[in-house]
C-alpha cells in the first residue's frame, strides 16, 4: 500500500468512512440529530447498506489503486441512487425543511466527493 497518499485523498476517505459510518447507524436507529427515517425494517436495511457502500468506498480510495478508485465512484453512485430511491419511496420522509435540506446537503456530499476521486484520477496507480 502507498504510504504517501496525497493529503486531501486522505482527509476525503476519512471523511467518507466517518460519514458512511453515521449513515449506518442512522439507518439503524432511525435518528440523527433529530434528522430521521422511516421507522420500518426496510429503512433500516437500506440506510445501513448506503452507509456501509458510503464508508467502504473510503476504505478503497485509501489503497491508491485506479480499480480501487473505480469500484468507490461505483459504491458513491449507488449510494446517491440509493438515496433518492428512499426519499422516492417514502423511507426518507420529506416533512420538514430540516429534513429536506440535510438529504439534499447530503446528496450533494456522496456527489462532491466522487467528483473529487474523479479529479484526483492521476494521483491513483
């Protein structure tokens, strides 16, 4: 493994895993900070599963290998898709402004970041 990864891939996949980590126990909890899903089994599957695509594609960008980096664009794309499907479905509700705003700023987080492995392409082996 290459131990000299650059400084921002290593603060990102820190932030991912972290991140996709609270996610997980967000799904399984069903709260965040008074952010919440719906409190039924599938939501709870489903938000544990984006969670843990979320902090795996972490783990991989931290290898420094380009297939790596791929499969975690995948994982962050899914993730995003999976987000949309549960706000589609109903598993996110969408009853506040509060609410509303932290699954977009959310989103937008998983989108940034796999954008950002996508910009930082050459720095993968």
């Amino acid at each position: 493994m290459n131990q000299n990864r650059p400084r921002g891939i290593v603060v990102v996949a820190l932030l991912m895993i972290t991140f996709g980590i609270a996610e997980v126990k967000t799904g399984l909890t069903h709260n965040f900070f008074s952010i919440s899903t719906a409190k039924v089994t599938t939501s709870a599957y489903a938000g544990a599963a984006i969670g843990i695509l979320y902090a795996m594609a972490g783990l991989l960008i931290l290898s420094m290998k380009r297939r790596a980096a791929a499969l975690a664009i995948v994982f962050l794309i899914a993730d995003i898709i999976g987000r949309i499907a549960m706000v589609v479905t109903g598993l996110y509700p969408v009853d506040s402004f509060k609410q509303i705003l932290a699954i977009i700023l959310g989103t937008s987080i998983v989108a940034v970041f796999a954008v950002y492995v996508r910009l930082k392409w050459s720095s993968f082996n």
